[in-house]
C-alpha cells in the first residue's frame, strides 16, 4: 500500500531533532587562550551561540591605578603577549600625549620596527593557530619555526623574548644594537621565502581553501556595526587603516599598502593578514633604511617627568588584532588616575554569535580562528 | 592470615567470600610480596611515566605561547615523549600555564580532578606560582597552590622553553622517586 | 622401559603429513616453526614424565598428532600476533619519526632512536587509573573498546603476510576480511552514545557518517579488483599480479582506494570522528588509562590493515616483479611488510600536507568524487578484460 | 548648514558647526584637533546625539564606552570613528552618583554591547534600554563595583 508523498513528508516535518547546547571551553584545544563558546548545534548546524569571557580578568586598569607610570610599561607588556610591544607603545604614546612630550625622530623609527615585528611574529601565531584548527600539525610548527627568527630579533634588540619592556615614556629604553642592526635585513629577507612555503602549503591544497572560504560570512554593514576592527574588517570590505587613515609615530613617512578584500568570509580574513606580513617586511626594511640615515647618535630618548598634569589624552593604534585605544584621566600625581584600554579582541569576540550562526561545528574554530583571539587583552 | 576458615571457602557465600579472598590477598602483600613486586617493576612504571609524559593541552595566557614554541621546532619537547592531549582523562600532568582568576579556579580544580592517577601539577610562570604582577588584583588567586597540590614550579615571566624543557626534566626525577617509593599495588 | 634419549620423544616429523593438519595441503611458515617449538616443548615434557614413570600413556598422548597441532595451533596465534604486533609499533614508529621530519624537528628520541616511545606509552597506560565516569552506560562503555580492539586485532591477524605465511585461506577471504573492517564504525557510534558526553555523541555519529560514504566505493573497487584477478581468494589476487602490479590498469582505482582506506583507518584529512580542533578528541573523550592506550593500539593496527590491503589489492602484494622464483620466495614476508610500511608512508606524508575535511565535504567526496572514480575504474577494467588485454 | 544632510566625510570644523546647530548649543564642543572633536553632552541628549552622528555623519563604529568616576560624579565618555576620514569624537557624558542611568547606545552600533555591560559591571552605571545587562567579566557572586575609588586595593590607602 503506497502511502501518499504529502503524508510522509508531513511525518518527517513532525521528526525535530533535539537541540543541544555544547560549551566548548574553558579548556578546549580550539579556544586559544581562555574563554568559552557556547553553541547551540541542531545535528552539526550551529543555531545560536553565546560568548564567555572573564577567565583572565584580573582588573589590569584598576591595578595600574596603584603604580607609578613608569611601572605600568612592563604591566603593558602583559596585556597582548602574542605582540607585547604594541600595548606598552601605545601606553608611552599616551602618556606622551598627556605630558605634550615629544619623542625623538629615531624613537619613533624604533618604535615602528618593533611594532611591525611584534605584528609578524602574532601573525605567525595566528597562522600557526589556523593550522591546528584546520587540523594540520605541519603549518603551526613551520610557523613556530619562523617565529623563533623574529623572537631572536627581539632578544637582539632588548634581551627578551616575548615580553620585551622595550618602550620608554619619551622614547626607547636603549638604540638599536649592532647585531640587530645586522641581522633585521637577513631575517626579513629568510622570512619572504620561507613564508612562500607555508602560503604554498595551504593555498595549493583545495581542502584548506574549501574549509576557509564562504565561512562565516558578514556583510561590511553587519561588521561596521558590530565593531569589528582590524584584518577581519579589512576582510569585509572596510578601507580602514590607522596606520594610514589617522597616523601615529612615522607611519605618514613610510609608504605601504593596506590590503583590503571585500569577500567577508574567512579565506579573505585570511588573505588580509597573510598579505600584511609582507606589508610588514616591507615597512621593516625601509624603516631600517631612514634609522641608518639618521646616525648612530641621534638622541633615542628623551627625559619625562614622572608626574602627569591633569587632563585626559586619549591615542589609538592599529594593533595586529585591530583597532586599540588607550584612554588616560591623569590628576596630576605620580600614578594614573583612570587608564582604560580598548582592546580589539573584546569587540570582536562579542561578534562571534552573528559569526558563527548558521555554519557548521566543524567551522567553529576557524571561524574563531580569523579574528585571531587573545584573551589577556579581552579581558584585562 | 586465617587460613582455618580455608576449608569452608566452597561453602561461603559470595559476600563472604569476596571479604575473605581480599584480606588474605591482603596479608599476603604485607607480607613482603607487595614490597617485592614494587622493587622490581618499580623502574619499569618508572622509566614508562618519564618517557610519555602528556600535559594537559591547555594555554591560559603569556606562557602559553612559550610552551607553544617548546613543542617547536628549535625546542621540540616531543623529543621527550611529551604530547598534549587536549581530554583530562588522557593526561598525566597539569600545566598550568597564566594567572588564575577567580572565575577560572573551580575549573581548574575540576580538571585535576579528571585527571587519572599518577598525576602530577606544574605551575609554570610566576603568575601560576605567586600571582606575579597581579599581586594586589582583586580577582586572581595568589598562587596555583592554592587550589591543587603543586609539584614543580617553573619560574620566569614568562618563563622560557628551555626552562619549562627544564622544568619537565625536575618532574622526571620526582616521577622516578615516587615510584621507587613503591606504590603499584596501592590502588 | 629402557632409559630413552629426549631426542626419541622429539621427531621434528613432517607437518604436511599428520592427519590433523588444518590447513589442508598448504604449506604454513608460521604453523611449521610453532609446531616444531611445541614438538620441544611436548617432547622434552613427555620425556621428563616418561623418565619419572616410565611407560606412562600420558608421555605417549603428548606426542600424538592431534596434540602436537592443538599445542602448536596455540604457539601459532602467539607467533602471528607477535610478527603483526610488531609490525603495527614499526608503522607507529614510522608515523612519529617521519611526521617530526617533515615538521622539521626530530620526533621522539626515547630508546633506540624512538622506537620505544610506543612501547612507554602503552606500560604507562596500562599503570594509569581505570577512571570510569558516572553517568556512562557501563555495559556498552565496556564491551564497544572490547569490540574496536578485538574486531582490529583479528582483522590484522587474518592479512596473510606471503602465500605461507596465513591464517586462513577461504576462497572468499578478502570478503570476511572487508566486513570485519567495516564493523568497527558501528562499535565507534554505540560507544560514543555510551559515554554520555556530546563530543563523543557528535565523534560517534560522524564515524558512521564517514562510513557511508567512503564503504561503497571501496567495496566496488575490491569487487574490480577480483574481477581482474577472477577470484576472491587474496593468495590467488596476488599471484595474479605476479609480474605486472594492479596499479597499472586501476591506477585510478588506486589513488581512490588509497584514499578510501586513509578514511576506514580515520587519519587525517578524514578523522573527524576524533576531529581534535572542535570535539576534544572526539568519541575517545571520556576513555582513560588502558582503555584509550588499547584503542589507540587499535587505531594503528586498522591503520596497518589498510596500507595492507593497498598492498595487496594494487602493488603486488608479496611479489618482486621480474625476478625469478627462488629470490621471490625468500623472505616475502619483509617484502610485505616494507611494502605496506611504505604505504603507511604516504598515508603519514598525506596527513603532513592536508587538513581535515568537514563532514558534508566528506559526504560530498565520497558520493560525487570516489564513487564516480571506482566506477570509471570498473569500466576500464571491464574493457581490458573484454578487449582480451587480461 | 543643513542639519539633516548626510556628510561622510565630515572635517572638524563641520562637525562642530553642525552638532552646534542641530542641537542648539546643548553639545559643548570643547576642543578641537587634526581628526579628533572633543564634546560635552547633557545625559538626556546623548542618544540623540549619538543617533544624529551615526546616521547623518557617518560615524559607524564605536571604539568605547569608557565609565570613570570622578568621586564627585560619574562620567561616560564615548569614542566614536569614521571610517572614511579617521576623525574620532570623544562624548563626554556626566552621570550624577546617586542616579547612575544613562541610555543605551547598544541599538545604534551593536559593537558598543559589550563595552556598556563591562561599565554597569565595573561601574555600576545602568544603561536604560540594553539588552542583557549582565556581569560581563567578574563572577557573578560579585556584589561591589571594583573600579570606583571606593573599593581599594590592597595597598592602596
């Protein structure tokens, strides 16, 4: 007895499958840090999704409120690991702006530099991160590989690896060494080849490229709104660039590009950030050149006083992440009285329900992967 | 040993039975044989525990990255059989690696928990070990012995891979010396 | 009784002879060498009762025929597990000195240039605490890893390493041996509902997700592959490619099978039942201690069977091409095995070079790409069998 | 000029001018810098405000919402960006301390969700018409707002 289609399909119709809530975190090999992402998957889809962060929170802004400014330097290294030299730049810059201080011109070349390796070897970390999540062993350890180069540089630079202690209020903590000086050009010049090897990896392979593209899809309006900063906007279209578009340090005397794709999915995310590293190798090298013009005893730092007049200065700068802002309410005394910082990260893992709804579990940590997360500066 | 009630060991119930089949094998261990078994295949446990070690693939924060660039390849700690299983029930050791807030210290509890026996802690850090720059915060633990019994501390800030390589190596001893303790047969 | 010598009682007689020999006039390389050890063993032990008390008809019954094959049928499975045992921690070895390579560093250094890291994993798993959580269903918690772990020994026990190196001989034994192979998914799904965990849950489902998706094409191409041979039977398919390997004419096929059998040993890119990155580790999450070191065990040794059955199917099996019989037969069995440990090789090189696949990605390859592929193969086959060419 | 056209590229002196008008001198506009306006908003305008930059300026992003407490008051300021020229305006916002309310902004950028759940956390300062008001960061048992001067730390006197 042939039943009717209609009936079967109607039967099927009444066939809901439950739906689950599954918490990926604290401890999860996809969550890079720690956080916690709860999804709500109907078989592998994901149907809603709710962020958790405040695992690491330990009140970064209320404590540098009990130290002295120069202290805070080391503390803003602690911030964003993954690119230390950003935060306790930014900070210097602040408190610069606050005291009207001017910093001198090889400082601020200085600064760049390290900046920029700071962004490559958090890049490399983020490709690395890709590469487990998609999982691949191979291309986080040839990441590794490669970071060791640029940590090499740092401890040539100023002794440490990771958390370098390198910015001063009014300039840097010592001039580039000779054996910096020396090994900058080989290490940028090693790093475009051997970076062509992990980009071959993954962009020859269609697996990679099928599990990245059309993944966690924003439209540029959605991702405006939503706050979302750095090379994940820069994937969605948005020609924004603080580098460029609000200048800070000596980023208007240095010419380099601004990669922008308008696809919005992970693949250009990915695009985005693997076309900065070598933006970043570029504006090393040619920083490196004006740093040699200006001679080796040119002044690199210059004297601040230790108490802040009251007022408030607010400065901004693109971090690898994205956009980050320090906000500075100074009373006049020898410590801050309010210092707030903007992380990316924060923003953009608010974004992550819109991110991920819709695409499978399986994505879910790629998806995650593009905004790069880093959870020291999340939740301060 | 009460061996009198051998004769009656077919005719016991099963209950009874399983009491005294226990506290027989049980005063036949003390009686030398468990100290023996643990002499001789206390190196084996031994030398197997120290050699396949499995942290617990966790990354809390700054030291992280640096246990990440151990397992690179200038560091590479796999040359000591060291693997991150990302499951607690898979793991032998406790890495952690970041200051702990007060939002993350059941959590942490909870997976030492789900960690099987043999296991160890180490506090990697200085936020792990005394809460480092964090000290005056209002929400972080000063220390992770506060929460689980710790056995090796790596200092540094953060510490690098060769220390936390290092530092590995000390559990190695402290492994060797809990089994030539003798504890096989204590479960 | 006279004093007899103990070499009375050892006869060291002809296997082929005694009218207990199970495997029906062919020879048996494993079964000749257990059989001689337990005619030592029988021998010298009914000579030492014989000498206590002479003319005892137990001496007599420990060297009778039927004994001999019982006790060496026994030797036997010790014998065939071992050389597969072994077999299985070289491939392990292989996998993490090969895999370190290509990332770049050394691998793992631990006694003789690694190979006993595998052998410390499994002494500490075997030490560590049998955790069993709550709310597990404990009965099929328990019997599923029995399952996974028996179903891949015996399956890796029952791959003939040379036409005298067996276990069974049927005529049909690639079919038993292919339906064996497909039971451990089913095992996976009932054990990932068990352990009362999501991840598991998802592990499990998606182990039986990829196994319809890659189990037709691989049976298509194992039925092209005997209809080229015209027999089921293993022994006769590799004799059949005596001289001129199976890869020629299937070379599609091979790539596909290869593939395929990447995905029945779930390696990347097509572990997603264990997918590291979202699931933990997949439908393992909740197993502890000796449990997970037997399914890991497990894991390798399905890894062994399906190099193995690319070596069989597609390269020769124990054969050297163009070489004459007496260098042929010589040691097949390291030829097999080498074959199958280079196998493995390229397994391990394809885990290095690629990521894994999602899960309606694998639907996809297996439906739209691997069943479109054997059934060209299939064609091919057909017509170089009906142009006469085999 | 006119108030209601849609600038997107907006320079200082226009924004000034045109806050100026459009809200009768209500918004005080205390400095102004290369690419970034500094302003002052009365607590009942600030959503009007902030709607009128959004839609009418073109200022789609919003970098924070910062809470500090000045002990004689609260204060909110807000960051806001354009995308298009890199000019940023700093809103500051006055709260008095024995009525913490101001309203949401969290349904013109969504982005500025998480950054007023962090302030009413920290803070204590409630924003009227948010969707999820909720502890963000500290555990949910907490009951003091860590970040005003009244609650120190240890050492701090």
């Amino acid at each position: 007895m042939a039943r009717d289609l209609m009936d079967i399909r109607a039967e099927t119709d009444e066939l809901t499958t439950d739906k689950m809530w599954v918490i990926m975190g604290p401890q999860h090999p996809f969550s890079h840090g720690l956080w916690t992402l709860k999804v709500e998957l109907d078989g592998e889809l994901v149907t809603d999704a709710e962020p958790i962060v405040g695992y690491l929170h330990r009140g970064w802004e209320k404590e540098c409120e009990n130290r002295s400014y120069a202290k805070i330097v080391p503390m803003a290294d602690r911030l964003c690991y993954a690119a230390s030299m950003t935060y306790s730049h930014l900070y210097c810059m602040t408190v610069e702006k606050a005291l009207g201080l001017e910093v001198p011109e090889k400082a601020q070349y200085i600064r760049v530099v390290a900046d920029e390796i700071c962004r490559i070897s958090s890049h490399l970390m983020w490709l690395a991160a890709v590469g487990t999540d998609l999982g691949n062993l191979t291309v986080f350890l040839w990441c590794m590989r490669e970071r060791e180069y640029w940590m090499d540089l740092f401890v040539r630079l100023c002794g440490a690896r990771m958390t370098t202690n390198y910015p001063r209020i009014g300039g840097v903590r010592n001039d580039i060494t000779e054996l910096f000086d020396r090994d900058v050009d080989r290490c940028v010049q090693h790093f475009e080849k051997a970076l062509w090897d992990i980009i071959a990896l993954i962009d020859d392979s269609s697996i990679f490229l099928s599990r990245m593209k059309g993944t966690g899809i924003l439209t540029r309006e959605q991702c405006v709104n939503l706050g979302i900063t750095g090379p994940a906007m820069r994937g969605n279209g948005v020609d924004f660039d603080i580098r460029r578009d609000d200048p800070y340090e000596v980023y208007d005397k240095i010419d380099f590009e601004v990669p922008v794709l308008n696809d919005g999915d992970s693949y250009s995310r990915y695009m985005v950030r693997v076309e900065e590293l070598f933006q970043s190798c570029k504006i090393i090298t040619r920083a490196m050149q004006k740093i040699r013009a200006i001679g080796k005893n040119a002044p690199y730092r210059y004297k601040a006083p230790t108490n802040v007049p009251a007022g408030t200065a607010m400065c901004r700068l693109e971090d690898p992440r994205g956009e980050s802002l320090m906000y500075l309410v100074a009373d006049g005394s020898g410590k801050p009285y309010r210092l707030k910082v903007r992380s990316p990260i924060f923003t953009n893992v608010s974004a992550s329900k819109p991110l991920v709804v819709g695409s499978r579990i399986a994505d879910v940590p790629v998806i995650m992967a593009m905004i790069d997360m880093c959870l020291g500066e999340t939740d301060r | 040993m009460d061996m009198s009630l051998y004769p009656h060991a077919v005719a016991m119930s099963a209950d009874e039975f399983m009491t005294w089949s226990s506290a027989m094998i049980n005063d036949l261990l003390s009686a030398g044989t468990k100290k023996t078994v643990d002499k001789l295949t206390g190196p084996v446990w031994s030398w197997a525990m120290k050699n396949s070690m499995h942290p617990l693939h966790w990354g809390l924060a700054c030291c992280a990255l640096e246990m990440a660039a151990a397992s690179a390849p200038r560091f590479d700690a796999e040359r000591y059989g060291m693997i991150y299983r990302s499951s607690p029930r898979q793991t032998d050791i406790l890495l952690v690696n970041g200051w702990i807030s007060k939002k993350i210290r059941p959590e942490i509890r909870r997976l030492y928990e789900q960690i099987p026996n043999p296991k160890w802690v180490v506090a990697m850090g200085e936020c792990a070990i005394s809460g480092g720059p964090w000290y005056d915060s209002y929400n972080t633990v000063q220390g992770l012995d506060q929460i689980v019994p710790v056995d090796v501390y790596i200092p540094g800030c953060p510490a690098r891979p060769d220390a936390m390589i290092d530092g590995f190596m000390l559990l190695q001893k402290k492994i060797d010396d809990y089994f030539r303790r003798g504890v096989f047969l204590e479960d | 009784m006279a004093y007899s010598s103990i070499l009375d009682w050892i006869s060291f007689s002809d296997i082929m002879s005694n009218p207990w020999y199970p495997f029906a006039g062919d020879y048996n390389l494993p079964f000749d060498i257990s059989y001689k050890l337990w005619e030592i063993i029988g021998g010298g032990l009914a000579w030492l009762i014989n000498l206590i008390l002479p003319g005892n008809p137990v001496s007599t019954w420990l060297i009778s025929d039927g004994v001999c094959v019982g006790g060496g049928l026994i030797i036997f499975m010790i014998v065939i597990f071992l050389v597969v045992f072994i077999g299985t921690l070289l491939s392990l070895w292989e996998e993490r000195k090969v895999l370190g390579r290509v990332m770049d560093r050394r691998g793992t250094m631990i006694g003789m240039k690694g190979f006993l890291q595998c052998v410390a994993d499994g002494v500490k798993t075997f030490m560590k605490e049998n955790t069993i959580p709550k709310k597990v269903d404990m009965m099929t918690y328990m019997w599923t890893v029995s399952l996974v772990v028996g179903v891949s020994v015996l399956i890796a026990c029952m791959i003939p390493l040379s036409d005298r190196w067996f276990v069974v001989n049927y005529d049909t034994g690639l079919l038993i041996i292919m339906a064996f192979f497909a039971l451990a998914p089913f095992f996976i799904l009932v054990s990932g509902w068990a352990q009362n965990n999501k991840y598991s849950l998802i592990g499990g489902m998606r182990a039986a997700e990829l196994m319809i998706s890659y189990e037709v094409p691989m049976l298509i191409m194992i039925g092209t592959a005997s209809l080229l041979a015209g027999t089921l039977n293993i022994g006769d398919i590799v004799a059949a490619q005596r001289d001129i390997w199976y890869i020629i004419p299937m070379f599609i096929g091979f790539i596909t099978f290869l593939f395929c059998a990447t995905a029945e040993a779930e390696r990347v890119p097509f572990d997603i039942a264990e997918a590291e990155a979202e699931l933990v580790e997949g439908w393992q999450t909740e197993y502890a201690g000796m449990k997970w070191g037997l399914i890991m065990l497990a894991d390798y040794f399905r890894g062994y069977v399906s190099c193995a059955m690319v070596t069989i199917l597609f390269l020769g099996g124990w054969n050297i091409p163009f070489v004459s019989d007496s260098v042929n037969n010589f040691l097949p069995e390291i030829v097999f095995l080498l074959k199958t440990w280079f196998v493995f090789f390229l397994m391990i090189m394809i885990r290095g070079a690629l990521a894994r696949v999602r899960t309606d990605q694998i639907v996809n390859i297996g439906w739209k790409v691997f069943m479109p592929l054997s059934v060209i193969n299939f064609v091919i086959v057909l017509l170089l069998k009906v142009g006469g060419i085999y | 000029m006119d108030t209601n056209a849609v600038y997107q590229k907006p320079t200082d002196e226009e924004i000034k001018t045109l806050l100026n008008e459009k809200f009768e001198g209500k918004v005080n506009v205390t400095k102004i810098e290369t690419r970034r306006v500094y302003a002052t908003v009365p607590r009942e305008l600030i959503h009007q405000v902030c709607e009128y930059i959004h839609d009418n300026l073109t200022f789609e992003h919003i970098s924070t919402v910062i809470g500090v407490d000045m002990i004689d008051n609260l204060r909110v300021v807000y960051h806001i960006d354009n995308y298009f020229n890199g000019c940023v305006i700093e809103l500051t916002v006055d709260i008095p301390n024995d009525d913490p309310h101001v309203a949401s902004i969290s349904d013109i950028w969504v982005g500025g969700n998480w950054h007023e759940r962090e302030t009413y956390e920290l803070f204590g300062i409630i924003f009227d018409g948010h969707p999820h008001l909720a502890r963000l960061l500290t555990p949910d048992t907490y009951e003091f707002y860590p970040f005003r001067k009244s609650y120190k730390l240890r050492g701090q006197e």
